[in-house]
C-alpha cells in the first residue's frame, strides 16, 4: 500500500516506542504476538526492559518517579504521525487516562518506568517540560545496546508484559505483505493496576 494510506500510516504509528493500551481505562497486563505473514525482510519488533531502565536510574530519581503520575492519550501517539490519523469516534471513545509513572510488580517487588509514545504530560510540570521530561526517559529506556530486536519466522509466538516493557515495529517494504495476530490480555487487581490509579482529585480531571 501507498506511503500515505491510513494503515501504513497507522503502522508507522506502532514504530514508535510505546507500552500497550496504556491509554485505556483498563491497561493491558501482557500481550501475544503470532506471525503468520512476514515479508522477506524488516518488520521486526524492537523491544526493551522498562525495569531495567528503571533499575539504571539515580536512586533521587527514581524517588521522585515513583510518586509522579503521567497522562496517555491515543490521539497523542497517533498525532506524532498525522494530526487526524486518530478518527473521531476513538477519540470520543478513548479519554486521557493518567496513571503513576513506575509500575510496581506485586510478587517479586520490582518496579518499573510506565512511559512511551502514548504519553504527553506529566502532572504538575508545565507541558513542554513534561513532554522534554517523558522523551528524556524513553530515550535512556531504549539507549543502543539495552533493546532485544526480534526477527519474525513464520510461526513464531512472542509474549510480554506491558508493565515492565516498551516496543516498537520496525518498518519493511510496502509492497510485502505482513500479517500478524496479537491477543492482548487486560490488567486486573491482581496484577497491581489497583495501585496505579492517580488520586481522585486527578483522576477526575
């Protein structure tokens, strides 16, 4: 398909750095990726460990972190792209969600930075300092040398869990084709989504 078709716009879209339906009310907790088209080159996905990132963090910083909370829209990443890439009715249908910044695990303990493309403020900084803040922090989670990029085989099956992760698609030629099935698995109380939630004050704004 043509550069400027909706879906290879939205595929650009996901070539961004970004952590599955942060910018829904229920976020996802892990998702299944299945390959059943890969083109003959590109296409790969590009991972990298938000818990690591975390983890690399001067300990004054992550202090602060794990009480700052940061808001995700749809129409945010998809704005990157194209101003009217999102449609009007996901728009309606998806609000800002505003969630805390690290994502604590609750059976090991382990935290992790909750950020990427769907991002655009962070509560109680000015908006263009919060973007320059948030792209500061994606930036270090994803530095060369600290991502896993996977190279799709017909067939192959790859989970992950979007609290402690970040990835992106890599691009491949438009006249290929690329087809892929992914189940996405939502977060509940168990998984620590409870904990997430900003204060009433802000989640009502």
């Amino acid at each position: 398909m043509p550069e400027d078709h909706r879906y290879a716009m939205r595929n650009k879209a996901n070539q961004l750095w970004h952590t599955d339906s942060s910018f829904k009310s229920v976020p996802a907790l892990t998702s299944v990726l299945a390959a059943r088209t890969i083109p003959a080159k590109g296409g790969e996905t590009e991972f990298a460990s938000t818990r690591l990132a975390f983890e690399r963090l001067d300990p004054a910083l992550q202090s602060k972190l794990e009480n700052s909370f940061a808001w995700h829209h749809y129409g945010h990443s998809r704005g990157k792209i194209a101003p009217d890439l999102a449609s009007t009715e996901e728009l309606a249908a998806l609000s800002p969600q505003c969630w805390r910044m690290v994502w604590k695990n609750p059976v090991n303990g382990r935290r992790a930075l909750y950020i990427a493309s769907h991002t655009y403020a962070v509560e109680g900084m000015e908006p263009k300092a919060g973007e320059k803040f948030i792209e500061e922090l994606t930036v270090a989670a994803t530095a060369p040398g600290t991502t896993y990029e996977h190279k799709w085989r017909d067939g192959d099956v790859v989970m992950w869990d979007n609290r402690a992760t970040m990835h992106r698609g890599r691009p491949w030629p438009g006249n290929e084709p690329r087809y892929m099935v992914r189940t996405t698995i939502s977060a509940t109380a168990v998984d620590g989504v409870e904990t997430m939630r900003p204060p009433p004050r802000l989640a009502a704004e």
